[in-house]
C-alpha cells in the first residue's frame, strides 16, 4: 500500500490588525478545508497596533488583550501614527526591516516550508518575500509556490521597486473578491500580473480569505501539483 502524501507546509503571514490567533481563526474554514493536504502555520506582524478596529481585523476586544494577542503589523506608512493605507503612497515603510526579520526567523526556526500565503498586507510582504529571495537574499530561500489573497503591489520606498523590477518566477495563486473595498480587485491583479503564468480565483465577496466550494477547488488543485 502506498503512502499518503505528506502534508505540504505552508507559512501564513496575517494582514494588518490582526493577531496570530485571529488569523488563525479566519482562516478556519481553509485549515479545515486543506486538512491532510496542507499544514498552515500563521504568523503575525511584530509591530502591535493600539487600535483594534478596522477593515482587516475583529474589531476592538471588550477586554484588554494579553500582549501576545495585540492586533498588530508588518509595518506602517506614516513616521509618527501606527497607521497603513495600501492605495496611497507613503514618505516612509516604518518597521519594514523588522517585519522582514521577523519571516527570516520563522523560515529558519519554524520551516521548512513549502510555500506562502499572504493575505492583504500579509499578501503584500509575502511577495516583498519572494521578491528579495529570487534576488539571491539568503534570508529567504525561494518557496516552492505562494498563495496571495487580497494582496497588491506595496507602496513606498525600495518595496514596489523590488516587486516590479521583474517577473516572479515561481507557482502563483491569487484570490480576491470582486466588492473588496479594502484592497480593490484591480490592485490584486496588478500584482498577479508580475508573476510568470499566475492563476487568479475571484469570488463575489469582500476583504476576506474565501473558501466556499469553488474556492476550495481551486486551492487543493493547485495544491495538488507539488504534492509528493
């Protein structure tokens, strides 16, 4: 009898005003839906941020948060607010080397993994990532695929050079909703664009990781291809 495939490993980078327990969390229906085929293990950003409420996260708690369970992120785009807008350009990336730090550690202590995913601004650094690796940056070892839902080309100093200076070139998934008002659809094409043979998945909702059935189909055929 043959041996089931190994479950591939997969490092999840949380979006901006998420903890790693809320990410966890809203990627629930995915973890079940991968189970047996896939192993997500999610990583927040190192930066807390003091205001709960927002687009990408659960809303303020009604009881102070332990500090490991602040809603927290990859970086910020002003110099003096802990505050991130992905659709305007930003004078600073405040805390960017620090969010890169914070990936370079968990390849090395947590992986290996296989791949990536990244959602919104999780997306975003999660291509910075690659980015940096397919330059020959010893820190990130080039993953075998990567997942991006809601993402974009990131703004700012030194990110959306290193993004468009030329095509990505490694497997590629992109998933995004048609009435995102976080992250507009046109900006998850544009970064689905810089990789070589990206496959996009829409879905009619908003700022969220879908995985209804069409959804689901498509992460697990995708998937399926570097399964061993």
């Amino acid at each position: 009898m043959m041996a089931a495939p190994r479950p591939l490993r997969v490092l999840g980078l949380a979006g901006f005003r998420q903890s790693e327990r809320g990410f966890r969390e809203k990627t629930g229906a995915l973890r079940k839906a991968l189970r047996g085929r896939a192993e997500l293990v999610c990583l927040s950003g190192p930066h807390p941020v003091a205001d709960a409420a927002g687009p990408e996260g659960a809303g303020p708690d009604s009881e102070p948060c332990p500090p490991e369970e602040q809603t927290r992120g990859w970086w910020f785009s002003e110099q003096e607010a802990d505050v991130f807008s992905a659709l305007k350009e930003p004078t600073v990336c405040r805390g960017l080397e620090e969010a890169l730090g914070t990936v370079a550690q968990a390849l090395s202590q947590l992986g290996p993994f296989d791949g990536l995913l990244g959602f919104s601004q999780g997306a975003a650094l999660a291509a910075v990532v690659c980015a940096l690796g397919q330059a020959g940056d010893p820190r990130f070892p080039l993953p075998r695929f990567i997942i991006l839902v809601s993402g974009f080309c990131p703004r700012g100093l030194g990110l959306k050079e290193s993004i468009l200076l030329g095509p990505l070139s490694l497997p590629s998934l992109h998933v995004f909703g048609d009435t995102d008002r976080v992250i507009p659809s046109e900006e998850s094409v544009q970064l689905a664009s810089r990789f070589t043979g990206a496959i996009t998945v829409t879905h009619s909702g908003g700022h969220f990781i879908p995985a209804a059935v069409p959804q689901r189909q498509a992460y697990l055929k995708f998937l399926d291809q570097f399964a061993e």
